[in-house]
C-alpha cells in the first residue's frame, strides 16, 4: 500500500526568495551545456551518417557493406552499448572521484572522441571515435544532473535541473538547423570525387572546440557541497558561500551546511557495487529506487520520443501536410517544445508543484494518445505494399495533428520538465549517482524496447500503440497522485527523510 505519509503536504517556510547569484549560474550552466553537446553530437553524427559523401567514403570496406547488417548498425549499437557503459562507470566514478571529475572526465572524453571523427580516413578509426563519444555521454548525462540538483538551492532547484533538459533540447535543434544548413552542401558536393568535402567535419570541429573551452571552465568550478559532506570534508562550507556570495559566517550559509552535514543518510554506502547497494538497502530505501524506476518508465512510455520521432511525420503525411525537407518538420516540432519547456521552468515547476504537473500531464497525453487510437482505429487506411498510411475523413485529420501538436505542447510542459528534477530529489546523496546511472541505462533499454515493439504493434493495427500509451498514462495518473512525493522547494535531505 502506499505510504500515507507521501500524501501529507509539509508545509513551506516562510522565507524570501533565493537570489540566485552569478557563481551558481555559472555552476550550473557548465554542466548544461555538457547536456548541450551530447544532443548536439548525437543528431549532427546521425544525420552525417546518412549522407551520401560521407556514406561512399567510409561505407566501401567490403567488411562493413554487410546485405544483412548495415555499416550504421555498428555505429548505432557501439554508441548506445558504451553510453550504457559509461553511465554505470560515471556511478562509480561521481561516488569515488567527486560528481566534478566525472564531469570533466565526460567532457574529455567527447572532444577526444570528436577529435577522431573530424580527419580520420577509416571506417574503424570513425567507429573508435563513435565509440569514445559514447562512453563520455554516458558519463555526462549520470554527472551534470547529479551536479547540477546538489549545487541548487531548493527554490531553484527545478528551474536549474530542468534547464539541463532545456539545452539538450537545445542541442538538438542546434544539430538540426546546422545539418539543414550544411546538408545540401555536402550531398551536391559528393559528386566531386576529387575534392575532399569538410563541410560536415565543421559541425564535429565546433563540438570539439566547446568541449575543450568548458573543461577549462568546468575545472575553476566547485564541487558538489553535498558530496564534500560525504567526504567529511569542510572545504564544503566554502563553496556554499561561494554558490550564495556570502560570507562562511553568514547564519544562512551555516545553516544549510550543518543541514548537510549532520543528515543521517550521509554514509558509506556509496563505496558498493551496483548489486550490493540495491541488495543491502533498507525496505523504504528499496521503495524509494521503485519510484524512481517506475517514473522513469512512466516517462518512457508517454510515447515522446517514438511519437515525435517516428509517427509525428507519419501523421502528418497521412494529414495531407507534407514538407519539402524532413529537417523543417522536425526543426519546427522541436521548437514548439523547446518554448513551451523554457516557459514551464520560467514560471512553473518551482511553483505549481512537481506533482501536481506530472498528474495534469499524465492526464492530458493520455487524451491525446486515446484521441490518436480512435482516428487511426476508424478513419485511416494502410496501404501494405508501400507502407503509406492515409487519413480518409478532413475532420479525423484535423484532430490527428491537433492532437500531436497538444501532446508536444502537454510533454514539454510537465514531464520533459520536471521529470529530470523529480529523479535527481527522489534519491539520497549517497545513491544518487547511481541511482541516476541505472535509470539512464533504464531510458536506453526501454527506448530500444519500445522501437521494436512499435513496429510490431503497428503490423498488427496502426492503433494499437496509441491505446498502449494511452491506458499507460491512465496509470500513470494514479501511480502519481498515491505514490509520487511533492518535493517543490524542499531540501535534498528534507525529502529524503521525508521518503525514508
């Protein structure tokens, strides 16, 4: 049964508001922006991977022209199986090193990495530098979340942590608009067998260039107070004056430091291995990794990335509403949801509540997922010899694309915002590294499993997988409201001894 105390609201003191000075800014943004790069990197690399040019360069190799396994598979798999391997290693690592470190060790990693890809002249040197590319963004996606929570003042902390999600966001479109930009360029010059192109090794060079300027940045920075407390270290006072540009002797400084340092859940447990530190835990602390896990796949089966990614276009070619280049379609969704995320971190996640926006979300894409399951269950025709999907009724088309551009809209405003913040309090100092490396190793396996699964439901009804989602955010809306802490404006340790 759920824990009644979950349901109680602690009330807030009553106090002013955090200034949020320039160090914490700074503190934070680094991290960011490592959020930034890794989108960035990420949709430049797969869409360089697709051009011509670079396809007749490195594609040749009679061992990677495979009939049954295609050379971007090796990239594809590579990238993501290192990513894994790099969040459980970044666990370790934030633990034992300092979440800094790890961080600029991530950082280090990618402009190694990147470095490879920009002037190399094989196909297993490009795959090498795929390879190390990964490994860093694993590590940086468990390090700057990490970062980032315990360095942010609790009123802030949602706006702080969610900007994380905004730059990746970010990255993204960056990584859209620079491939629109260079796309045609390089695919028109592949007929220029002569001349070596490099206009796509300039989107790596500037991913390397900022990678280099932020470790240099990211290296005059603090470390985590929290993981300094941990450390019994008292250089943790310092940077809490330094985050706050106040004095050591200021009450409010020596307040939040002996809050930190005397929490009784700053132990050693972060010196186990994965597998003794979910085996050794306590039952409420084993209760608090299930929330965290099931919010996270919560978050994964609103449908998101297989939405935008895969059946938004779809959609929209079914709709009659067809764009002359794929970049523009996608650029333009992911605006939307890059403004409608910037606005909910300007004025609403630290204040309407972290729950109260997961509950409305839920509710709200699970309409737009039901409205879906009916269109495409009695108004849309498949055409399986060429796989087109068509909407035959105008009204059924115009609720279709109403429906993705609210459940957009709905996403980026509640769970793409606040979910990233919400895993980061659900866990305690000592567990949150790790804990935030499995439920990004969480995010990639589920992410593959909901592909293929995809494909298959889609075989069976083109409506199917929308019903899917849409009774799994009707769960969703009950597992929030019994199950789902609000943590708006309270302290790390103040909700953790709130779910212990």
């Amino acid at each position: 049964m759920p824990n009644k105390r979950i349901h109680e609201r602690t009330p807030l003191l009553h106090r002013s508001p955090t200034v949020c000075t320039g160090a914490l800014i700074l503190s934070t943004f680094i991290p960011c922006l490592a959020g930034f790069l890794c989108a960035y990197d990420q949709t430049v690399m797969e869409t360089i991977q697709t051009l011509p040019d670079f396809q007749s360069h490195f594609y040749h190799d009679k061992h990677l022209t495979h009939p049954t396994f295609r050379p971007l598979d090796y990239l594809t798999i590579g990238y993501f199986s290192m990513a894994i391997l790099g969040s459980l290693t970044s666990g370790y690592v934030c633990d034992q090193a300092g979440r800094k470190s790890s961080l600029i060790g991530g950082l280090l990693l990618l402009s190694m990495g990147s470095l490879l890809n920009i002037d190399c002249g094989y196909a297993w040197l490009f795959l090498l530098g795929r390879l190390v590319v990964g490994f860093g963004s694993g590590m940086v996606v468990v390090a700057s979340p990490c970062l980032i929570a315990e360095v942010s003042q609790s009123d802030l902390r949602g706006c702080l942590v969610g900007f994380f999600t905004l730059l990746t966001m970010a990255g993204q479109l960056a990584g859209y608009y620079m491939m629109l930009e260079i796309g045609p360029n390089v695919s028109t010059s592949s007929i220029h067998r002569h001349r070596r192109n490099y206009d796509w090794r300039v989107a790596v060079g500037l991913e390397t260039c900022l990678c280099m300027l932020l470790i240099l940045i990211q290296w005059q920075l603090p470390e985590s107070p929290r993981w300094l407390a941990i450390e019994k270290d008292d250089e943790g006072l310092q940077v809490i004056a330094y985050l706050q540009e106040l004095p050591q002797d200021d009450p409010g400084v020596q307040q939040q430091w002996k809050q930190i340092k005397t929490s009784p859940h700053h132990d050693n447990d972060g010196m186990l291995g994965y597998s003794d530190l979910v085996r050794r835990t306590t039952p409420q602390r084993k209760r608090q990794w299930l929330v965290a896990c099931v919010l996270m796949v919560a978050n994964q089966v609103t449908g998101c990335d297989t939405l935008l990614k895969y059946y938004a276009s779809a959609i929209f070619y079914a709709s009659g509403l067809q764009a002359s280049n794929p970049f523009v379609a996608t650029g333009c969704t992911q605006s939307l949801a890059l403004a409608a995320t910037a606005i909910s971190l300007g004025w609403c996640v630290d204040h309407v509540g972290r729950k109260t926006l997961l509950f409305v979300g839920s509710l709200v894409l699970a309409m737009c997922h039901l409205g879906l399951a009916g269109v495409f269950q009695w108004f849309s025709i498949v055409d399986w010899q060429t796989g087109s999907l068509f909407l035959m009724d105008a009204n059924a088309r115009m609720v279709a694309v109403a429906c993705v551009y609210i459940f957009i809209i709905a996403y980026a405003f509640t769970w793409g915002s606040v979910i990233l913040t919400t895993s980061c309090e659900l866990f305690a100092t000592v567990d949150r590294a790790k804990g935030l490396a499995l439920l990004a190793c969480l995010v990639w396996a589920s992410s593959w499993l909901l592909i293929v699964s995809s494909l298959w439901c889609f075989a069976l009804s083109p409506a199917l997988v929308y019903w899917i989602h849409g009774g799994a955010m009707l769960g969703s809306c009950y597992f929030v409201y019994c199950w789902v802490p609000n943590t708006t404006k309270q302290s790390l340790e103040k909700i953790t001894e709130m779910l212990l």
